[in-house]
C-alpha cells in the first residue's frame, strides 16, 4: 500500500509515516564549541511545492548513513521521522516545528517529483525588520543587499583572529554592515580574493542582528553564524534579479547589452579596397619639428577636466578616454585634493600591484583612481620617495567605472600625474586649500608645510610653555606608551553636528552645544595614556580621528566586535589593538598654541602622527575628520 503524501504545512508534532517530497536548499554543521568544537548534529532546510521552508536535523551518530546523499538543489523522498517543536532561539525558518530523523527514517533522492519543486526560497527582511529583530535572538533572517565596500584583517597566512566586514545597501537604499568572524571570515576572504571580477550582489542567509548601543544611534550589524551561505551576483535567481537591475541602472541599456559596450567598432573592408586605400589616401607620414617662435603664444597646458556627474555619465562607456586607433577616447582628466592612498605594493614588489587614491573633486564629492601592476608600483615609488605628503593630484586619461553603485576611475596607458605646483590648474587648487585649511594667504603657506619642525622632549616641551613668549609653533616629540588608562573608558557619544560629548536622559541624548534634546549620536574614541621618554612622563588623550587614522577601525566598529548586551559601548572592555599599543613608541608632531600659556592649562594638541618611515603627512589637508589629541603633562 502506497504510503500517503503530505506537505510540511499539514505535519504536526509526533512520530510521521508519511511521505513529504521536498527540495535540500542548504545544510551545515552544528558545532559545540564548549567541547572543542565536537559535531553534534547536522542542520538541513529544505523546500516543498508551496515553498514552505523547514529544518531539519541529523544526529551525529545517524549522520554517516546519510552523509553521501547531501547535495544541496538535489530532490528528496522523506519517510518515517520524528516532527518536534523548533526553539525559541535562532529560528531558521517562519515554522514552529521542525524534523528530526531517526532509526526508522528514508531519505531517498527523488528524479521526478509528483509537481515542480521551487529551486530556491529566502526569507529576505527589510530594514525595519531587522531592527525590530536585532538583539533578541528570536530569528536569523536572509538579506539581499548591493556590496558597497569589503573590509579584512585576514593575514596571509591567516593569524588567530580574524575578521571581515561587508557593507550592504538594502532594497530601501539602508545600509548595514555584515560581519564574519575567524573561519568564516578567512573563507570569505579567499572566496573574495579568487573572483576575477569584484561581485555587486549578495544573498546572505542565516544572519543574526545586533545594535550595538542604544537605539538612538541606529547602527545595524548583521553578524554571520554557522548557518550562514553567501551567494554573490547571480548564482540565485534573486540575485540575479537585483544585479541586472544594478547593470540597468548603472549603464543605462537593457541587462542583456552591456557587454556590447565594450568592443569598439571596426569597420569592414575588401583587400581589393585596402589595397585602393593605399594608393589614393593621402599620405600618413608625420612631420614634427620643434618649434621656437611660434606666430602667436601657445598655452602651455591643457585639460578636459570632468566632474562627478559627467564622469558617471561616462561611466562603463570606454567612448570618452581625440579618438585613436584603440577605439577609445582619452580625454577624462580629473583634478582634485588628495584624501587616502592605500597600496598592496611590498618590497621588493610582487606579482600582482595595485594602488587606490581617494580625491575629493571640486564639488566635495569623492572618487576612487585606481593604479594596477607596473603603473602601482611606480606610483607607489614615486610617493614614498617624497619628503612631504602631495595635497593635489591632476590625472590625465582615466577611464571611469561604476562597481556595485560606486564610482571608480581606472589608470590607463596614457595616464600621467602631476602633483601639487606642477601644473598651473594643480597650482590653483593647491593654494585655495592651503588658504581653507591655514587661514593664510594663498603665498605663505610653504612656510607651514615645508619648515622644519623641531624635535623637542617632553621636558623641554613644559619648560618652553613656562618661560616662553605665548605663540603658536609646532614641535616633534616622541614616547613610549608605559600604561593605557583604563579607569577613563576609551569610547564617548559624541554629537554627529558638532562632535561635543551627548549627555544621556532616559530616552534620548541631548547636546547642549547644539541645544538639542534628541540628538543625533555618533560614538568616538578618547583613550588617556601614560607616554614618557628619558626627561619625562606626560598623559596623552587620544581622540577619534588619530585612533581610526592609526587603526583604521572606526569607534563604532570597534564597539560592535565587544558588544555585550545591555551594557553601553563606553562601558564594554578596552579594544585589544588600542591596549596592545601599550609599550610602543609613537613619533607626534605637537602643535602649541595660545591655550598652553594659559596659567591653569597645560595640554597640547597634537595633529599628526608619523608612519613607519618616520614621515610626517602634510598639514591635515586630505582627512575628512580632524585627527588631533591632547597631550596633558604631569
């Protein structure tokens, strides 16, 4: 006698002789990692013909007679197992129940199912959504999002702890970020690392939310757990549904074109008519002398610079870098200041180089140029072999891109550039920022940037502000961190307007500066640490911008990997890197003003930190925040 076949929506708890066909979507291993990470069982979810979901699970001591069958999208025939009430923690799916298999259970590969089975099924969550989940435990939601950047501490080879962080924008252009952690952040890595091209889209399934602080601030991180799957661009249909829309959004043409973009048209000819083009065309030969009076004055430069939106509007075309015989157009030139420079360039260099410059164009927005290979290793050169940091970058012939939403601008062959007073248009934009950023008029500022500053000790530091004349000159000092003071906490809510500290009520924060009972909070670092060297010992207060700069953690990030629940992120323990900097010694350029002549005040602001080559960047031009401490001496 046939046995009877029912859907996951007509099981109810107890022991189950019937038959369900259903669809392996996804499986992974539960782990205890109380016991050395010791497999306790193997959690499975899968699919039926009205698309409901459920889990189910195989024991560890029954898991070798099943193991083999695994293969997620394959088909199965499910007999003779236990139906049991989910728990309230970490649900995987919107059923109550789940499926337990036991000694009794066939679990047979199904080639033709009595109705199509669907090939895939999530349970996407909107913002809101999320938020309302987050710190509760109840469920692990499925996001669908456009990667926007891809943060990673992962070594190679990989250390202990690792980590990696993925910003998504949501359908409802929210963003979150998504973290992996140890394992998982290493494969993710590697999975990242092997791609040819770098993804737009992600499904991620199985993540848990976390809102780190209070609620006022809104910041959402999505954190992987062990039944979380990545899926990028279109190995689903949902991601694939999203990434021709980001195509068609970012190119303008159907998602079926835009690879036909990218091959220039050449046009057909007979040998009989080439053969005619050589005799009749006009000769190609070029003449070219140097000239030394012309008839009337030549300009002595000439740029087509582009700004943000005509570089979008030429983004993915390949039409815009006079035309040559490539089929492209190089003339995309571009000018602006200079805010971060990461490079993957070693010493000696290695095979594959690439170099990112973040500029900040005329109409304050911001755009990533990218060097690759021998031009990244040149470039790279070129800047380290310079005494101070550049301010200003003109870049000819650069072919835009736009990557999951964002604007990125490719060196090319004909790409050259010209720093700071090397071009007249590089000169301009040089002094309008030194003007913006000393209050000096556009001829004095070399004497700021350029002077020699000098190294001075901690002593001599207290000395000068005692008996010299009220000033403002800058310094050199360098010290060792002989203790990280842990009674002052290391994070504070800052208001997102004017950065003054929030004041907490029950409900809200408050700004006093800004005279705003719900502000708006943005958390900053502000660590107090012992520094001395051979003449004396002074506290040094470190604030957000020099810490991120340093760590290139931001605060928020930071409170995110120590989060406690129901504990406020400036009461949670000391960051690691921050309590590691204990014992090193840091070289700070000091800038004394006015205030540290005063009689009660002996603090001292410090603007820069050098790097590891013991260079100094240029006088803030090209941070977006103020990256400053305080120094308070004993």
């Amino acid at each position: 006698m046939a046995m009877a076949k029912v859907f996951f929506s007509d099981l109810k708890a107890g022991r189950c002789s019937s038959v369900v066909e259903a669809r392996l979507l996804r499986y992974w291993e539960a782990r205890n990692v109380k016991r050395g990470g010791e497999l306790m069982w193997m959690d499975l979810l899968m699919v039926d013909v009205n698309s409901t979901v459920m889990q189910v699970t195989i024991s560890a001591g029954r898991l070798p007679q099943f193991l083999e069958q695994l293969h997620a999208g394959t088909m199965f025939s499910v007999t003779g197992f236990d139906v049991s009430r989910c728990a309230q923690n970490f649900r995987l799916t919107d059923s109550s129940l789940m499926i337990r298999f036991n000694e009794s259970t066939s679990f047979q590969e199904l080639t033709e199912p009595v109705s199509p089975l669907p090939e895939e099924a999530f349970r996407f969550r909107n913002h809101s959504e999320l938020i309302g989940l987050a710190n509760t435990n109840t469920q692990l939601p499925d996001i669908i999002g456009e990667i926007l950047s891809v943060k990673s501490t992962v070594c190679d080879p990989p250390e202990e702890k690792n980590r990696v962080m993925v910003t998504l924008k949501l359908d409802s252009d929210e963003t979150v970020t998504l973290s992996f952690f140890d394992s998982q952040a290493v494969a993710f890595h590697i999975q990242l690392e092997a791609m040819r091209v770098d993804p737009k889209v992600m499904v991620v399934t199985s993540i848990n939310p976390k809102i780190v602080g209070d609620i006022e601030l809104c910041r959402l991180f999505l954190n992987a757990t062990s039944g979380t799957h990545v899926y990028f661009d279109k190995n689903t249909g949902a991601g694939a549904a999203l990434f021709y829309r980001l195509a068609a959004r970012d190119t303008g043409l159907p998602s079926a074109a835009p690879l036909l973009k990218s091959y220039a048209k050449v046009e057909n000819m007979t040998i009989a008519d080439l053969n005619s083009f050589i005799v009749s065309a006009a000769s190609q030969s070029t003449s070219f002398q140097e000239l030394t009076e012309p008839v009337s004055p030549l300009p002595e430069e000439a740029f087509r610079f582009r700004n943000q939106s005509e570089l979008i509007g030429l983004a993915n075309t390949n039409t815009q870098l006079p035309e040559n015989n490539t089929g492209f157009e190089l003339d995309v030139d571009i000018i602006g200041e200079i805010l971060s420079v990461k490079s993957t360039v070693c010493d000696p260099p290695e095979e594959k180089n690439r170099v990112m410059v973040t500029l900040k164009l005329d109409s304050d927005e911001t755009v990533t140029l990218s060097f690759f290979d021998s031009q990244a290793v040149a470039f790279h050169k070129q800047l380290e072999a310079m005494r101070v940091d550049p301010k200003v970058m003109v870049v000819t012939s650069i072919n835009p891109k736009i990557v999951g939403g964002r604007l990125f601008l490719n060196a090319t062959s004909e790409t050259h550039v010209y720093f700071d007073k090397k071009t007249r248009a590089g000169d301009a934009r040089f002094d309008k920022l030194i003007a913006r950023d000393t209050g000096l008029p556009s001829a004095a500022p070399l004497l700021m940037s350029y002077a020699k500053v000098e190294t001075m000790t901690i002593a001599d530091l207290s000395s000068f502000i005692v008996t010299a004349e009220s000033q403002e000159i800058d310094f050199l000092c360098t010290g060792k961190v002989v203790r990280v003071d842990t009674d002052k906490g290391w994070c504070y809510v800052a208001c997102s307007k004017c950065s003054k500290k929030l004041q907490r009520t029950e409900s809200a924060f408050t700004c006093g500066v800004c005279n705003n009972s719900h502000a708006v909070g943005a958390l900053r670092y502000r660590v107090e640490m012992a520094i001395s060297d051979d003449t004396a010992e002074g506290t040094f207060v470190w604030f957000d911008g020099v810490l991120t700069k340093l760590h290139s953690i931001r605060a928020s990030e930071a409170a995110q990997m120590l989060a406690e629940d129901g504990v406020n992120p400036e009461n949670t323990r000391l960051p690691p890197f921050i309590a590691d900097m204990e014992g090193k010694t840091y070289t700070f350029q000091v800038r004394v003003t006015a205030f540290n002549f005063t009689e009660h005040h002996r603090t001292f602001t410090i603007t820069r930190i050098a790097d590891d080559h013991g260079r100094l960047p240029v006088d803030g031009v090209g941070n977006s925040v103020s990256y400053m401490c305080i120094v308070l001496l004993n």
